[in-house]
C-alpha cells in the first residue's frame, strides 16, 4: 500500500507539473486559429473591394447573396427549429436584430466601395467609442479624466484616418512622394467624414447588434441558434432591397456568372459572415478577447499591415501606426475591463460577467465582417 501510494503522489505530481504545458500549448493553438480566422475574415475584405470597384453591382444585392448563402450554411448546421423551442422573448429581439445587421451590411458595403479597406476596418471599432461614451456619461466610479482621454484618442485616431494618415499620399509621415502604387493615386482629396459616415454608421449598427445578441441569451448553443435566425431575418430584409435594385437598369450592371464571380461570393459568405462568428466568438469565450477590445486591435492591426503590403495599397506605415496606436490607447484607458485582464483572465466565464454592467462591457458596445 505503501508503494502503491507513492506511485500515486508521483502520478499526480507529475500531471501537475505538466498542466501548465498543456494550457499554455492548448492556448497558443486557439490564438493560432484566431489569427488565421481574423486574417481570413481581412482578406475577404480586400478581394470583396476589388470586386466591387471593378464591378457595377449594386451593394444591396451583392450583400443579399452573401447574407443568403450564409443563412442556408447556418441553418444546415445548426437546424434551430430542433431541441428546445425557442421563446417569444428570444425570437422577437432576434428577428429585430436581423434589421440593424442587414443594415451594417449595406452601410458597410457603401462604405467599403468609397472609403476603401483600411478606413472600413478600422471604423468598425466605432462600437469602442460608442462605449466609451455611454460608460462615461452613465457609468460610475471614479477615473473619469482617464476615460475622457481615452475617449479624445479614440476620437483622435479616426479624424487622422478620416485625413488620409494611413496612406501615403495624405500622410505627414511619408517622405517618397514619387513612389506611389495602386490605383489609388487618382484620388487628390482626402475622404473626410462625410464619406467616412458610411462606415461610421455600419460600425454603429454592426455594435448595437452585438449589444442585442449578448442581451437576448448568454448561453453558447442558445447564442447559436438565435444568430442563425438573426442572419436569416437579416437576408429577408436585405431580398426587397434587392429586388428592387435589380430592377433598376443600372443596377444591374456588372452581374455577370462566372467562376471567378461565383468564387467570391462565397468566399465573402464564408469567410465574411459565417466562419468570424465563431472565430469571434472562440476568442470571447477561450481567449477573453472580445470584438473592439484592444487585443483584437492589435491582431486586425497586424492583419492590415500584412494585406496592404501584399496588394500594394497606398499605405503609409508610420501613419497607420499613429493611428492605430491612439485608437488602441484609447480603448484601452477607456475601457475597465482591459486594465482588470490579468486578474479577470483567471477566473470562470460566469465570474467574469457577473459584476459587468451592459454600458461597461465593450463586448456590449464594440464591433468584427
């Protein structure tokens, strides 16, 4: 017995020591395929603006397609009319949900086409401001003039943007002017806010969307199939749009079958809508990295640098850079739950959200294409 109880203590000790291993090995894999998701999620981006400059295809109709196929993928997995029947209480808000993301849709779209897709991508962490805000002005406890600077970088980060920081034809920060590439030389202004509003708009609606999936069910496999009835509704939203849009003469240019053609809608439809829900939603729940935290800022950052590189965009390094740190900055000053990260990230999930009110959390008010 004695022995047998040694070989016992040696097992369990052993195991001890190699828990740590294990974590940190299982921890880089789920970072390993969050940065693959993200960057899979950007480039479906970069070839869905190619596209649509290239093309005359209406917006709304190449969204429908994309939301649809979507759906169809959703539903095929999930199957949400099986187990339990859902609520009034959850269906309602879900279906309502569906507007403001066919909404983001379109807006983002519209936004992508004028502004490009370093200023669509970025713009999608309006929801951090909007948080910020909304923490600031509700919100109690103390470090206001903390949260007022986070909130003044953030702000900071997208008027830089908005002037072309980013590139190298606006930015302060590029001294070879002669060596530009793409086809972005053409444009002589910068784009300004009001062409940055689209995207603004899409990052606000895209944020409220999130703040009424979190709020309608907190569960894993609930969230699931409540997201599959909300891509669905956002789909029937986006058909009349659509229809109507196909039957305008000019709207219907530039829809053309082909492989190419087909190959990117479904691209756009797995790696835009269906795969980042999970990616997203892996890095919420394993990593604690929630959508417009600035964690995911850093990863998108990266992400950008890489794919303007290889498509040659006009970008300017060091702009993006003061961009993207004052927005980083910003999130993080602003937000209490970065700060609290290394003390939050070892307790359980339910722990972590018990004492978060809606206002402070920036998953509630933060956005993720």
């Amino acid at each position: 017995m004695m022995m047998m109880s040694e070989h016992t203590r040696g097992k369990v000790r052993s195991s001890g020591y190699n828990l740590p291993i294990s974590r940190s090995r299982r921890s880089y894999t789920w970072h390993a395929l969050h940065l693959v998701g993200r960057f899979m999620r950007l480039l479906s981006v970069y070839v869905v603006y190619q596209y649509l400059t290239s093309s005359g295809i209406s917006v709304a109709i190449f969204t429908c397609i994309c939301a649809t196929t979507a759906a169809f993928m959703f539903l095929i997995v999930h199957r949400p009319w099986k187990g339990r029947s859902l609520t009034t209480y959850q269906l309602v808000p879900s279906i309502i949900n569906g507007a403001f993301l066919s909404l983001s849709y379109v807006l983002w779209g519209h936004g992508l086409r004028a502004c490009g897709p370093l200023r669509t991508i970025m713009a999608e962490y309006v929801g951090a401001l909007l948080g910020a805000m909304s923490t600031l002005i509700l919100g109690k406890g103390g470090r206001k003039w903390q949260k007022v600077a986070g909130l003044m970088a953030m702000l900071a980060s997208f008027y830089f943007l908005s002037q072309g920081w980013a590139t190298s034809t606006f930015s302060p920060f590029s001294y070879i002017d002669d060596k530009r590439t793409g086809e972005n030389i053409a444009q002589k202004n910068p784009i300004g806010f009001q062409s940055m509003s689209l995207v603004f708009l899409g990052g606000a609606f895209a944020a409220v969307f999130r703040v009424i999936a979190r709020r309608v069910s907190l569960k894993t496999q609930m969230k699931r199939r409540l997201h599959v009835v909300t891509v669905t509704s956002a789909a029937c939203f986006l058909f009349p749009v659509a229809v109507f849009e196909a039957t305008q003469k000019k709207s219907g240019i530039g829809l053309e079958i082909s492989t190419t053609v087909v190959g990117i809608f479904l691209a756009n439809s797995v790696f835009g809508v269906f795969l980042p829900f999970y990616v997203d939603l892996m890095a919420d729940e394993r990593l604690r990295i929630p959508v417009g935290s600035a964690r995911h800022l850093l990863v998108t950052s990266v992400c950008v640098c890489i794919l303007e590189i290889l498509y040659g965009m006009d970008f300017s390094f060091i702009g993006f850079l003061v961009c993207a740190l004052s927005l980083g900055l910003g999130i993080f000053e602003s937000t209490p739950l970065e700060r609290g990260h290394g003390k939050s990230s070892q307790l359980p999930l339910h722990a972590e959200k018990s004492n978060v009110s809606l206002l402070e959390d920036p998953r509630m008010m933060s956005r993720v294409a």
